[in-house]
C-alpha cells in the first residue's frame, strides 16, 4: 500500500543543464489534524504555496468534520445529516471561496427569506429579509421591522440597559477577560432585562447559536454571537441556506479542487491521530502518531502542525498525550468541553405546509435549542431522495436529556413537536422513514470563565503548531464556520511567515453610532483609570450582586 509514501519520500526535482545538476529545495511538510471548516482552510491557504507538502488528516472516513453527510435514515434508503447549515451576511470569506475560487455560490446556497420563531403556543415572531427594508442605523433597525407577535413592547424596552454592555465590550481580551466571567443570564439579569424579554427574545438565540442556554454561557461569547449574526449592521442577520447536502454542494467541489490543482493535498481519512513526537530539544513536533482504519499504524513527518478539531477533541487529544500534557498552555485544554446536538429527519406520507423554511423554537424542552428546517423547500432542485410527501428536519441543541432516548422515541417525540407547531394537517400525515444523528459533545461550548483556556492561533510552547476553528482566539470577529475559515487562513499566514490577516477580507467598522458609543465609554474608562483604562472599573463592577 503506498498511500503514505508521499509523507515520507525524499524524491527530489533534479534537471542537468550542461552537466550541471540542480537540486529544488525540499518542500516542508505541513500536517493539519481535522477536516472540518478550519482544517480545510488552513490546508488550502497554505497549498497554495508549493514550498509546503500539505496532508490533512481525519478519523472520519469522509472530508468534512461533523457536518460532514454519510449518515442514513433508519431504513437505509435515504440520507440525513448534521443539521443544516446556514451562511450569514458577513461570511464574507466563505463567500470569496463558493464564489471566485469554485464558482459554486448560486448553485450549493439558497436566496435570503423570511424565517420564524415558534413556541408551544404558535408563531411567536418573524424575521423579515433585512436588506429589503428602508436602511436604519443597526440596533433601531432590528427593534423596527423584527416581528415580535405577543412580547409586548414594554418586556422589548427593557433589553435598551444591554446598550452600555455592548458599548464597553469591543472584542479586545481585557473586555473578553471581564465579561467572560459572567454568564449571559447574569448579565440580562443584573441589567434588568425582564423575564419574559429573556426568555423569549434571548434565550432562544442563545440556545441556537451557541447551542446552551444563556445561564450556561459567557456574557462575552453571547455578546460577540450576538453582534456579528444580528447587531453589527442590519442586513447581519440575513442567512443563506445550504441548497443540498453540504457534503456534495461544498465540500466535494472544495475537496476535488485540492486534491487536483498543482500543488495537491494528501487526504488520509479514517486516520486517529493517538500520539506525538517531540524533537530533541522538545520545542517542536517532529512527527505524529496514528492509526488507519483501527489497525495499521502511521507515522506522519511534520515540520508544521495545525490542530483544526473543536473543544471536545482538542480535550481528548491532550488528555491522552503525555507528551503534549507536559505544557501549561495544553492542559488547560483539559478543561474545554463540547455539548451535544440531535439531528433529526422525519419523511411524511404527505405534504404539509410550511409558513417558512426555516425556523428557530423555545419553550418545548426545558434548557434544549430547537429549529426546525423544510428540507425539500431549502435544498429545491438538489433534494435527491425519493420521499412521497414532505421532509422536516428538527434539530436540538443542548440536548444530552434527549440522546439517551430510543430512536422510537425519538420519531414518537419529533413528530409530536412538529404537530404542535404545525396542526391538524402535520397530525394526520404518517413517518414513512426517519433519521436520527446523535452527536455528543460534538459542538464547542463557551461556558463562562473558558476563554482563558481556548487556544491561540500559534502556540507558544511549541512553536511549529497552530490552531485554526471557532474555538480560536482572534481578533477578527466572525463567529461558526467563518471564523473557522478564517483561522485557518490565519494559520497558514503564521506558518508561511505572513501577517496573520494577510488574504483575510476584514469585517465592516462599526456604524458611526456604535462607534461614538464605544469610543465615549473607552474615554471614560481610561479618565476613570487615570489615564489607563485597564485600571477603570467595568459596568460588571457596578452590576448589582
């Protein structure tokens, strides 16, 4: 088998030009651990310079990480995935790769649409299409034209305190170290946002965009989500849907285009990273330990690294790695986790209607996010199963109370939930097949005081490994698969000696307002600080206990 050959062969370029011999440089090699938005990027970014030999690395037999498809519905005869994945206005970088690099951009992304809000109670709001309302200063314009059907507006003015809170935080790491301690439910709490503006504006943001609830995420995770997907600008909560499986829409292309274009990618799937060794001196990897297909071992050279996995991964690779476990800065991995996501699809004997295609839940499982999803309406002309009526997908995040539930269950509840939002029609359709992923601790979890702990993108123990993914610490202010994909490309910068935000397309400066607003509580501070706002007190010193 010389599927590894290319990691360890010294075969050099030679050309004689009147009896003189050349030698190429020998290309350095570079192996990326993880397979998802982050490691896939960084193995592009850095591909692209033929001074590195790129090979990324996977324990799934498939490229793509957890979103990645080969799951099946319960009979077999049809697909499922991860969840759906959406694409948000400022995915700005995303967008340059589907559009510029593989001219995928309409074909694998649905247009911009309505989305819905529903509780056990019915439709409980509507976000319109932004960019196609009369343009506001952002902040007024999501009060304005956000259809919030039963909150009344007296609960909505109490958010109005978390204005001061957004001012002082700027994404820095001071302001990142002292709202990280809080959690977002203290924070809302504290500032007198009310119950019923929490729990049914708030906490179902939270729950599905950093996937626990608000009591159980740091106020700067949940302020830093929320500013890039909603506050940042109005058109900022405007998403595009993936139109088909991720896998063939995206990665596919993505993945065929490395492996083909002159400076190729080496894939090695099905391959469990379970050790490392340390150069001489031991401030370097010099190569990595695993194992292929649970039974023939590896060993990959390396004269770069990039750890692309998420929290959970990342936590177990260090944990069972007495070589990495002898550093500071690993260890403090070890106490990173991930919580867990159900992904489930029902197929109907019949169609049933859907308002829209796409749709956020609360209130139907206490501390559980929830959305539900049209796929036949999102994916359109790409749906390639064969189902005789509709096929709604329901996802739920923070959901370790349901995973342990049968997979009849599961079926007997999904269809329940979807009853209730749908009525009589959904009641009297039949579940002709069904698909149910577990997925355990499979996304990041920003619990409150975890910054300290998230990587860097370059480490500082050993200076020939980087981390790329949305567990990163970085200045960018992307947030999920786009700042995934921007660390990545952030990696490959370090590596090849760059500035880090070479190549990276920045994020908007903040509306002249926001701006104002910031720079007046900076100036504030730093005259409260004598001259240093690092020394000022924070609103979170004022907050009441």
């Amino acid at each position: 088998n010389n599927q590894y050959l290319p990691l360890f062969s010294t075969a050099e370029d030679i050309s004689s030009d009147d009896a003189t011999t050349t030698q190429k440089p020998k290309k350095q090699k570079a192996v990326v651990i993880g397979a998802g938005w982050g490691g896939l990027s960084a193995a592009y970014s850095l591909s692209q310079d033929p001074n590195y030999e790129v090979t990324v690395v996977d324990a799934a037999p498939r490229v793509g990480g957890l979103v990645r498809d080969g799951f099946r519905s319960m009979t077999g005869e049809r697909k499922a995935e991860a969840g759906q994945h959406g694409f948000w206005d400022q995915y700005y970088n995303i967008f340059k790769l589907l559009k510029e690099d593989l001219g995928i951009f309409d074909s694998a992304l649905t247009d911009y649409a309505e989305q819905g809000q529903y509780s056990p109670d019915g439709l409980e709001a509507v976000w319109p299409v932004y960019r196609d309302q009369t343009q506001l200063p952002t902040g007024l314009a999501q009060a304005a034209y956000t259809k919030f059907l039963n909150l009344p507006k007296t609960d909505l003015l109490t958010a109005f305190p978390l204005v001061l809170a957004f001012s002082e935080f700027d994404d820095s790491p001071e302001s990142w170290e002292k709202f990280d301690k809080l959690s977002f439910r203290e924070l809302c709490v504290k500032l007198g946002v009310s119950k019923r503006c929490y729990e049914e504006a708030f906490e179902p943001m939270i729950l599905t965009g950093l996937f626990a609830p608000g009591v159980e995420c740091s106020a700067a995770a949940a302020m830093g989500m929320a500013y890039f997907f909603v506050l940042s600008n109005q058109k900022a909560f405007d998403v595009r849907w993936c139109k088909g499986n991720i896998g063939e829409q995206i990665f596919d292309p993505w993945v065929d285009r490395m492996r083909s274009q002159q400076n190729p990618v080496n894939f090695q799937s099905s391959t469990r990273v379970n050790g490392f060794n340390l150069s001489e001196e031991g401030s370097t990897i010099s190569s990595i330990k695993c194992v292929v297909d649970g039974e023939k071992e590896v060993i990959l050279e390396a004269d770069h690294v990039v750890f692309a996995v998420g929290a959970a991964a990342l936590n177990a690779i260090v944990r069972n790695s007495p070589e990495l476990s002898t550093f500071a800065e690993y260890r403090r991995f070890a106490n990173l986790r991930g919580t867990s996501v159900l992904a489930t699809r029902v197929f109907l004997d019949r169609e049933v209607k859907t308002a829209y295609t796409a749709n956020a839940c609360w209130g139907f499982d206490q501390g559980v996010g929830m959305t539900y999803f049209d796929v036949k309406g999102l994916h359109k002309e790409n749906f390639s199963d064969e189902a005789p009526g509709s096929v709604l997908e329901v996802d739920y995040y923070h959901a370790d109370t349901l995973l342990v539930m049968s997979d009849d269950a599961l079926v007997k509840k999904v269809k329940e939930d979807l009853n209730t939002i749908l009525g009589l029609e959904c009641e009297t359709a039949k579940v002709v097949d069904a698909a149910i992923v577990r997925l355990p601790n499979a996304v990041n979890w920003y619990f409150p005081d975890s910054y300290k702990d998230m990587p860097d993108v370059q480490s500082q123990a050993l200076s020939n490994v980087y981390f790329s993914g949305d567990l990163v610490r970085t200045r960018h202010g992307s947030w999920s698969q786009e700042k995934a994909y921007v660390t990545g490309i952030e990696a490959s910068n370090c590596i090849r000696g760059k500035n880090m935000s070479d190549g990276v397309i920045p994020l908007p400066k903040d509306e002249p307002h926001v701006a104002l607003g910031r720079t007046a509580v900076s100036q504030f501070r730093t005259l409260l600080g004598a001259g240093e706002k690092s020394r000022a007190p924070s609103i979170v010193d004022f907050l009441p206990f």
